[in-house]
C-alpha cells in the first residue's frame, strides 16, 4: 500500500512540474538579441559582456532552466546593471551561426549559457552546461567582469575590421 500510495504521489508531483509549472508564464523574462557573429564581436570592441542562451522549443531541460534559474529578478537586474548583452541563440531550426559556435566551444548539447568577457578575455568564455542554477549565472557574471578588467591591447582594438567576424575560439 505505500509503495502504491509513494507511486502516486511521484506521479501528481511529476505531473504538476511537467505541465503545471514549466508552461505557465514567468513574471520576469529577459528578452535577447538574435544570435550573430557580428554582435559578438561589436560586443568585444566596444567592452560589452555578451551573454548567450543557446535554446529550442524542442528541449524541456530548456524551459526548465529558463524558468527556474535564468528568468529570475536577480538575474534580470543583474544584466542590467552590468550593461550585458542578452543574446538568444535558438536553435529550434538549424542556424549556421550558432551551431558553429557551438562546435567551436566544443559542445553539442543544449541547455547552454554562455558568458563571453570583451576584450582580450574574449577567447575565454565561461560556460554553463546543461542545468545551471542562477547562482551559478551570478558567479559566471563576476568571473567574466574580473576578466574583463584584464587590459586590451590597443593595436588588437584599432585593427578589429569587419572581416575578422568569424569565430575563432581555442577552448583550453
């Protein structure tokens, strides 16, 4: 009889964060910037974090994250005042872009938050797989401004031209 009654309880609770609670709206959702390659380096240039969601309406692991970690006040309050660039990477349909940057930092899964300093930190990005929580955003957004700080080289600055748009990142 417990373990009947144990069953049926995993199934109600399991039901509610299924259906309940990942498909009813959020108060707070933080809209982003299409993903581009262009955006990403405009950001470098110019001193600006980018955060990126790499995201499907196919993924359940995505909505959950989202809700519970990524769409929070803090988070939200955070982006911000820090002056980041909230950048949506959706892969729902192939998308050249994303998915090579996405090979380039060498992953293929999904849920994936990407926090990319400017500058010359800007080959070190700091990533979040698969279920992140929004203490872990926070600390990713302080680890990318402590890299930001490090100082950019004027010559790699004035020379950033618009053919260099193309990733290049070497993940140690």
């Amino acid at each position: 009889m417990i373990s009947y009654i144990s069953f049926i309880l995993i199934i109600c609770f399991g039901y509610l964060i299924s259906f309940h609670y990942l498909f009813t709206d959020s108060k707070t959702v933080i809209k982003g910037k299409p993903f581009s390659e262009e955006l990403l380096y405009t950001n470098k240039s110019n001193g600006i974090i980018s955060m990126v969601k790499f995201t499907a309406d196919w993924c359940p692991n995505c909505k959950l994250v989202e809700k519970m970690s990524l769409n929070t006040e803090k988070i939200q309050k955070s982006i911000t005042k820090n002056n980041i660039s909230f950048i949506t990477a959706d892969i729902t349909q192939p998308h050249g872009a994303a998915d090579s940057y996405l090979k380039a930092i060498g992953n293929r899964s999904i849920p994936l938050l990407v926090v990319i300093p400017p500058g010359n930190a800007f080959s070190k990005p700091v990533v979040l797989r698969d279920i992140y929580s929004e203490s872990d955003i926070l600390k990713a957004i302080k680890k990318a401004q402590k890299l930001t700080s490090l100082p950019m080289k004027k010559e790699v600055k004035k020379n950033l031209k618009k053919e260099d748009y193309k990733l290049d990142i070497k993940i140690k």
